[in-house]
C-alpha cells in the first residue's frame, strides 16, 4: 500500500509566526497561522485538514459498502466538521460531525443507516479519530 505525505514549515513564535502546509501530490499548499487556527483569520488550519480527509474518506468507504451490498449510488455529499477546544491536556480535536446526503436507488432508509453507521466505523480516517467523538446524520436524498 502506498505511503501518502504532507509537510509544514512554521516560521517565528507562536502567536506571531505563521506557517504553509503543502500536500506532496501537490494538489494543496496553503497558509495557516494562529489566527486561523484559532480564531478567524483567513487561511487553513489542521482540524479543517483533517475534516477533509474525514468527509472524502467517509464519502469513499459509505459508496465501497452500498456496491459490495448491491447498490450502485449515484452520489454521496459529506460534510465533516472538526471541533477544536482547550481542555485541559490543551487544544484537543474533541468532535467531528459528519452529515451525509447520498443518492442511491432501490435502497430503504434503514438498510441505508446500517450502511452509513458501518462506513462511519470502518473507514481509515474514523480509525485514526478512535479517542474523538464522531457523530453521522445521513439522509437519503430524493
């Protein structure tokens, strides 16, 4: 299996410093800073990082488990939402809040459920995430 890469550089203090983090396909390099880890200045953070990779990993394994299950979805939305708080071990990602909107024919709500409950469990990113809460609404659309 392959190993997949990202780098970070960060350049000055905390506070004042500000950084770049760049995917090694080269399909992402962004900025990203206290401020917009922590605040709300412009640029990207890590929780917004990973809530992509959660929402795309996710999206992925829901789609693997409808085919190997006989359903062929015509589409699966996800979106992640990655909770930053201070606790007191210090900033902690405490939550992410998947809500999936999926597309598939021939498939009853509760056979649907148990797919996507399946596919919050299994995929890779949900593994990683094991000591946060993950929380699913998914809704079948049409």
């Amino acid at each position: 299996m392959p190993v997949r890469s990202a780098s970070a550089v960060w350049k000055g203090d905390l506070k004042g410093g500000g950084g770049t983090m760049k995917l090694e396909s080269g399909a992402y390099e962004g900025k990203y800073s206290f401020g917009s880890r922590f605040e709300e200045d412009p640029g990207t953070n890590p929780e917004e990082l990973i809530a992509a990779a959660h929402a795309g990993c996710f999206s992925m394994a829901l789609s693997a488990a409808l085919g190997r299950a006989g359903f062929s979805p015509a589409s699966v939305s996800t979106t992640a939402k990655a909770t930053l708080e201070i606790t007191d071990d210090g900033p902690t990602i405490t939550k992410v809040a998947l809500t999936t909107e999926a597309e598939v024919p021939e498939i009853d709500d509760a056979t649907f459920q148990e797919h996507a409950a399946g596919a919050k469990a299994g995929c890779p990113v949900s593994k990683a995430l094991a000591g946060t809460e993950i929380t699913l609404n998914a809704t079948l659309a049409g």
